[in-house]
C-alpha cells in the first residue's frame, strides 16, 4: 500500500519496525513490510529515523506539489544492478531495435486508449456511434504507428505525431462522456483549466512516482528516454513507460465523475484554473489505491496491477542485457 499524507501539520515517525502517523485528527501504526511508497501531498514533518526505517526497507518517500507533480524523492544511495543495463539502454536508444521497442509502447497504450473507449460505449448507449468512430479511428492510427520502421532519431517526430492525433481523438471522445456540468476542453496542465484535467494531472503524478521507482529499482536509467528526446533534467524514460500505465488512471477518474463522486467543493481557485484541495486528494488518491491493487490477468499470470509496472520493467532490463544493440 501507499501511505499518504495529506493532512497539514501531519507527523510520521518510527515505531519499531513501522511508523506512527499524527495529524490534527487521529493517530495509527503501520507495519513497515505493509508500506510500499510514503507519498508527502501537503506540509508535513518526517523524523530522520523514519526515512531510515523506510529506506532499510525498500520504501521510497516521494514529495508531491500541489498541481500533483512529485518534486523530489527520498530513495536510498546503493544502484543494485549492474551497470551493464544502462549501458545496453543507452546503445539500444540509438538502433532500429530501439525503435521497435518504443513503437511497441506505443502500440500498447493506443490499444488501451480504445478498449477503454470499447468499454464506455456499452454504458453510454446515446453516443454510441461516435464512440465507435472514434475507436475507428483510434484503430487506423495504431496501424500507422505500426508500419513504423528505422530508428528513433528518423522516426521521432513521426511516432509523437501519431501518438498525439491518438490522444486528442480518445480525450475528445473522454469529454462526451462527462456530465454536462464537467465537460471539458482537451488537456490542460498546471494549473488545470476544469475539474476533470485537476483529476488527471494529480493521478498522472501518483503514477509517474510509481514508474520511476520501477525504472530504478529494474536497473534502468530514468533519463535515457526513446521516444522523448533527452533534455537537461528531464527523466525522459519515465514518460516512456508511463504511457504503458495512464488509461488504469484514466479510467479511475472517469468513473470518478460518470458515478456523480465528484463534488465542486473537491477543487479550489488559483489563477488560470484549478487545484485539488484535501478532500478531493483523499478520494482521488483511495480509489487510486483501489485501482492499482486490483488484479489482472497479465501474460498469463494474474497480478496485481500495481506490481504489473515492476515486472515490465524488469522485463525491459532483461530484455536489454539479453539482446546486445544493433
């Protein structure tokens, strides 16, 4: 699980071998083998022997802004793999390999982006026929980006283009399911321009933490990306493979606003648009946790979805040490 704090004024120290947490309004233990990720959403104070309570035991404490956005982590100093593995990423970024396996990627979440959208038309019978041209053609561009052929360097420009024609067709598709008054107007970041986007931008952040550490703890290097070119600071990777993971999220906050959960007073006012205030953190971030502990049927094994982003990226580094560069 994911232990969150997001109380201001909120404590956390250790207790054994786990963690007290304090705020304003109630006090509780938790076992440290029960923790996987500490995520710090608002103003909160940590002892020194609680980090090291959780970094002895494989927990990352992440700091989030209030867009959503983790600005920081706490992760202990030892790599545990070999070096070999970033090495092999690095080479592999720049061949036709390389190419293949971010067209593969991309592949995955276009195919996700239309089941979701298979999955809303059963429920919204009055929109059913523009949802299905919209999985049309969802579909004629996943064919596109599967005749994709080269490397990275030749092909980058033409992979984002495909991928972002995708994303506004299923996001044009997403606001016709909203209820009026939740509608919304494409993507809108920092600060979000509605309600819908506040959700979504906070969900993206729980998740990309949750990338990132499968990134580091696989072996694999966060800021050697494929698809996204390497910029100064940027953990290129991360964006990779979170587009693998975003429709669980996605799917999250549609049902979120379509089972009517969501309430106006979830948000608060900042200029240009909208944040998440702690009521609307606390919902978003249990049925986050519900989601990710759910369990699937994942290249024949069932496997909890939240474990489902670790194994690939194992997979990805095995994949790498196994199959040399081009």
């Amino acid at each position: 699980m994911q232990l969150v704090l997001n109380t201001r004024g909120a404590f956390l120290k250790k207790k054994g071998n786990g963690f007290v947490v304090k705020n304003e309004e109630k006090s509780y233990e938790i076992a440290a083998r029960k923790v996987e990720s500490i995520l710090v959403t608002t103003s909160a104070t940590i002892t020194t022997d609680a980090i090291k309570c959780a970094m002895e035991n494989n927990i990352d404490v992440v700091f989030f802004d209030h867009f959503g956005n983790p600005f920081s982590r706490v992760w202990h100093c030892k790599l545990g793999s070999t070096t070999l593995i970033r090495r092999r990423q690095l080479e592999t970024s720049m061949t036709p390999r390389g190419l293949r396996m971010a067209r593969g990627w991309a592949l995955i979440k276009i195919e996700h982006q239309a089941r979701h959208l298979k999955e809303l038309k059963k429920n919204h019978p009055h929109i059913q026929s523009d949802l299905h041209g919209h999985i049309e053609q969802l579909e004629q561009l996943r064919e596109r980006m599967a005749s994709v052929e080269g490397t990275i360097d030749e092909n980058r420009g033409k992979v984002m283009g495909i991928e972002g024609s995708a994303s506004r067709l299923y996001f044009g598709a997403l606001a016709r399911v909203m209820p009026e008054k939740w509608t919304f107007h494409g993507r809108s970041r920092d600060p979000a321009a509605d309600g819908f986007n506040c959700m979504l931008n906070y969900g993206y952040g729980v998740l990309y933490s949750m990338v990132e550490k499968g990134i580091i703890v696989a072996g694999l290097d966060p800021y050697i990306g494929f698809i996204h070119a390497d910029n100064y600071n940027k953990k290129s990777f991360v964006f990779d493979l979170i587009e693998l993971y975003r429709t669980y999220v996605d799917q999250t906050v549609v049902r979120l606003f379509t089972r009517k959960m969501a309430k106006e007073d979830m948000f608060d006012t900042v200029p240009g648009g909208f944040t998440l205030n702690a009521d609307g953190k606390t919902l978003l971030l249990q049925l986050l946790n519900d989601t990710f502990e759910r369990t699937i049927n994942h290249r024949g094994r069932n496997v909890r979805i939240r474990n489902i982003i670790q194994l690939d990226c194992h997979r990805i580094a095995n994949d790498l040490l196994l199959g040399g560069n081009e």
